[in-house]
C-alpha cells in the first residue's frame, strides 16, 4: 500500500470547509493507503497563539477526527511536535528550498499581511516544515483542500532538489483533492476559515447553526419573495450540494428560480441537514471529551510508530548526504 500523509493545525473547532475539503475525503482513503494523519502544532505557532490553550486545542483536534470518522485502528493519528524528527529534516530541507519560491507562496503572502506584527520566518519557511512532514514518512499521496495544493507542488520541487543532489530517496509527493476542495465562506466572498471567522463549526448545535446561516448571503438578486434568484449566484446552494438529497436540491432549484420559496426556507431545509450531519458527530464528540485516556493513548501509539518510520528515514538522509 502507497503512505498517504495529511495534516491539520490545531486552531479551535474544525470547520464544514477542513471536514469537506479535506477530512470526509481522508475517510474514504482509510484502507486503501496506509494512512498517517498528524495534528501540527509546530504549523500553528508561526502565528500568535495562546499557549494556556494549546494542549486543550490539540486534544480537540484528535476528538474532531475521530468523532467525524477518522477511526484509530485503520491509521495513525499522532501530533508533530511528539516526533523531533519533522524539525530536524526541515533544517536539511530548507538548504533546499529556493528564498524566491517561498516567498511566492499566497499563505505566506497572506498571513504576513495579517499578522504584520508578527510576521516571522517561521511562517516563510512553513512550506518546509509541511515537505518534511510528508518526507520524513516517505509520503507519496497527500489528501488535501485546494488552498495547500501550492503547498504540495513546492514540496515535490523541494524533494526534487534533494534527490537530485544525493539519489532517489524521497519520493515525490502527489496531492489529492476532495471532490469540494475549495467550501467559501459564510460571507460568500472568502474561503471558510477559523481566522475569517465566517466558519461552521462541525459542533454548532441547532439554535448556532441557525443563528449562523440565517444572516449568511444569498443571491443579492433576490431582495424582495417575489423576485427569482439564481442557485449558481447563491452561496447557500453550494452548502446544499454537500449536504442535501437530490429531489431536495431540485425543490430548492425549482423554488428560487420561480420564486415558490424565499431564502428563509431554503436556508431551513439547509439548516435541518447540516443538523444531521453534524448531530452524530457532536455526540460522539461529547463522549469523547470525557474518555481523555483514550484519546492520550491514540496519540501516544501513533507517536510511538511514526518515531520509528521517521529515525529510519533520517538515518538514510543523513548518511546520504555524509553526515
Ligand atoms: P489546515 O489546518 O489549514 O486545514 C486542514 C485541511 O483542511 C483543508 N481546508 C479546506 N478545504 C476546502 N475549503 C476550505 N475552506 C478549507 N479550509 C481548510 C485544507 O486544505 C487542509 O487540507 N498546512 C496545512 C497542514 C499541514 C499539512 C502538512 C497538510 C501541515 N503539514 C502536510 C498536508 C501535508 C494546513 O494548514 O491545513
């Protein structure tokens, strides 16, 4: 079986956008690669953080894959920082990887502008951490949203380098995207994210789901019931796409485009099946929380195996390079 490798920051709840653009697809992959799946918490303190809640973050990241699916004993699941061996081939990485491309990367770009304050090399040299997470596994497909694909090219240039100077050893990582790689927004203008606070969490409950989407923007050509709206305009259509029936979509597309049915009760149908996605999750999610040695224990055996995978590749890197 091919190693798939993926990774999510620990930043707060998980959103719709990570679990349709990246954790939904990382469910379907379970048992067909041998999958590794790591909770980077190096990646999260390139911005500023608040240290007193990040193990909390951490440990809520491992409860949010499991509780979506992301089911322990068909993968390893196991948090960066536990495994030193990420840091130690970022540093030989980064003799390999061009200033010129790093500073082209949009994150990069967009993150520095954000943060300006803060704007550190830590998150210009972040693509290199995210090559030597998947090298240092040998990784080779990396289930991702479209937003890393960026990302990954660079990886696959950066191991190219490396190969180049020292004989095959790392193989070339290939993305995998999710058939919904890029969810936008409650504000229907930005990708969802945590940081543009226009986010569904995958544990709103139904009264925060509601209060979320009642506001969200539709079709703007829709300003009064009477007038029929567009579903390709309608940031809510695309939300009904990932979560609701076939005749539902088409009740909805009927609906707005003959003004039978306002925005409101479109927005219900939506609101009662996101509801249903996001009900098991958040009861599994509740259980969990309570079960924290389970939980530990997960990430201590999926630490334990891939500090094993990761000192074999170093060990073939560093006498690769005469080190
Ligand atoms: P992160 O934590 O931002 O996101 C985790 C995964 O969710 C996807 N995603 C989205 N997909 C579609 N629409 C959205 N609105 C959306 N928001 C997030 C992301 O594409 C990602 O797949 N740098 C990575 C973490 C990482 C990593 C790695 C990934 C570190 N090392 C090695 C792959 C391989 C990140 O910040 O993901």
């Amino acid at each position: 079986m091919k190693r798939l490798f993926s990774g999510i920051q620990p930043s707060g709840t998980i959103h719709i956008g990570n679990y349709f653009g990246a954790i939904s697809n990382w469910i379907k992959l379970l048992g067909k690669y041998d999958c590794i799946f790591c909770i980077v918490d190096y990646h999260a303190i390139t911005i500023p953080y608040d240290k007193d809640m990040m193990q909390q973050r951490i440990f809520e990241a491992a409860v949010d894959n499991i509780s979506a699916g992301l089911d322990p004993e068909k993968c390893k699941i196991f948090v960066q920082s536990h495994v030193p061996e990420h840091t130690e081939l970022a540093w030989i990485l980064s003799c390999f990887s061009r200033m010129g491309e790093l500073s082209r990367m949009t994150q990069f770009k967009q993150k520095s502008e954000q943060h300006k304050a803060h704007a550190n090399c830590g998150l210009y040299t972040y693509p290199v951490l995210q090559t030597a997470d998947i090298a240092i596994y040998k990784g080779e497909v990396v289930p991702v949203g479209e937003d890393q694909v960026q990302h990954i090219e660079l990886a696959r240039e950066i191991v190219r380098n490396f190969n180049t100077a020292f004989g095959d050893i790392l193989p070339e990582p290939a993305e995998l995207l999710s058939p919904t790689p890029r969810i936008m927004g409650l504000d229907g203008d930005n990708k969802m994210s945590k940081s543009m606070n226009n986010h569904i969490s995958l544990t709103e409950t139904d009264e925060e789901l509601w209060k979320k989407l009642a506001p969200a923007k539709t079709d703007t050509n829709r300003q009064r019931l009477k007038d029929p709206g567009d579903p390709a305009k309608c940031n809510m259509f695309s939300y009904h796409k990932l979560v609701s029936s076939d005749d539902e979509l088409k009740q909805v597309t009927e609906g707005c485009t003959t003004a039978g049915i306002g925005c409101f009760d479109c927005k219900k149908i939506l609101c009662k099946n996101f509801s249903e996605l996001i009900r098991p999750i958040r009861d599994k999610k509740e259980k969990l929380m309570k079960d924290r040695d389970y939980v530990l224990n997960v990430l201590n055996d999926g630490a334990e195996s891939c500090r094993k995978i990761a000192k074999e590749t170093m060990n073939e890197v560093k006498k690769a390079m005469g080190l």
